[in-house]
C-alpha cells in the first residue's frame, strides 16, 4: 500500500494555478484534505489536488481582488486625481464610484460564472447607474465615457494578468470585452 503524498502550499496552488490564499479558501471549507505540520504549515493531499484540478474551474474570485488592487493603486498613486473629471466627484461621489466598481466586477464574475443566465436587464441597471452617477457629479457624456474607459483599463489589466497566470479560460478577454461594451452601452443610452 503506497502512503499518501502531501504537497505544500505552493506546489499544490501551482498544480491547479489557483491563487494560494484560494486554496487555503478551500481547505477552510473542507474541499481539499490538509494537515499542518508542527511548525504550522498546511500540507495538501496530491490526490485531491489531482482530483480538483481535473475538475477545476476557473477562480474569478480573483478577477475581484486584483481588480480591487489595481484601482488602490490607481488612487492612492495619484492617476485618478490626474483626471479633470475626477475633480467633479466629491467624497460621496468617490465612495459611489467605489461600490459600483465592485459592483461592476461582482456582476461580471456572476457573468462570467454562469454565462447561461441572460444578464441583460442587471447590465442595463449596471449602466443606468454609471450614467445616473455621472449627471450627479456634472460630468458630460464624454467625460462619463473617460472614467468609464478608466476603470475599464483596471478590469482588462486584471483580466490579463489571470490569463498569463493561466487561471482564466481561453474565451476570458473576449467575454470581459463584451460585458464591459454592454456596461458602456448600457451607460450611455441611460445618460441621453
């Protein structure tokens, strides 16, 4: 009788290319047996690796957080401050602004997750809100459109970055393309 392998943290995340915080995510929920180690580190069993990752889907949760992080950057760096229309916005404008970039992302992953459901009525809701935030803040059409291209750079930088980590499916670009382009459309037919 062969012993079981046990596999680290970062050989089993690399083995099915998840992110290891999403494994450690998956062993929390007992979908993946561990163990710790007496100093405290978890090892992962390389048949349930093997067993995941022969049926493992792409881990869009972390189109989220790296969407998440690269409009941190964008802030705290100063690139948003460089734009004039981002002036506009006031402090209840720029937490607007927040919760529907998150809502934007949640909504493509829901998207993304279950490209049977038909999502229109959510992305036309979606865009009626860019475009209601907009003429809030006193933004005209064109410069609705710039902060929209903006925050669409985010997504579409995060989204690359998933493909060269070998995370997404090969259809990621061009589904994420579509999306945001509905969002866009959605945004503008609202503002008129």
């Amino acid at each position: 009788m062969r012993m079981p392998t046990w596999l680290s943290l970062d050989e089993a995340a690399k083995r099915l290319s998840v992110h290891p915080a999403t494994l450690r995510e998956w062993a929390d929920k007992g979908q993946i047996r561990t163990f710790r180690t007496p100093g405290g580190h978890r090892r992962f069993s390389e048949v349930d690796v093997a067993h995941l990752g022969a049926h493992a889907k792409p881990d869009l949760s972390l189109l989220l957080h790296a969407t998440v992080g690269h409009a941190r950057i964008a802030t705290s760096g100063g690139r948003l401050a460089s734009e004039s229309w981002y002036a506009r916005f006031d402090e209840v404008a720029k937490v607007r602004q927040r919760e529907l970039g998150m809502q934007l992302v949640q909504l493509l992953v829901s998207f993304l997750s279950d490209g049977g459901h038909d999502w229109s009525a959510e992305i036309k809701q979606l865009g009626a809100r860019y475009a209601e935030l907009a003429r809030d803040a006193g933004l005209s059409l064109g410069d609705a459109m710039r902060a929209f291209h903006l925050f669409e750079g985010i997504v579409r930088t995060s989204v690359a970055e998933l493909g060269a980590a070998k995370v997404g499916r090969a259809d990621l670009e061009e589904n994420v393309g579509w999306f945001l382009n509905e969002v866009r459309v959605a945004m503008v037919e609202a503002f008129s």
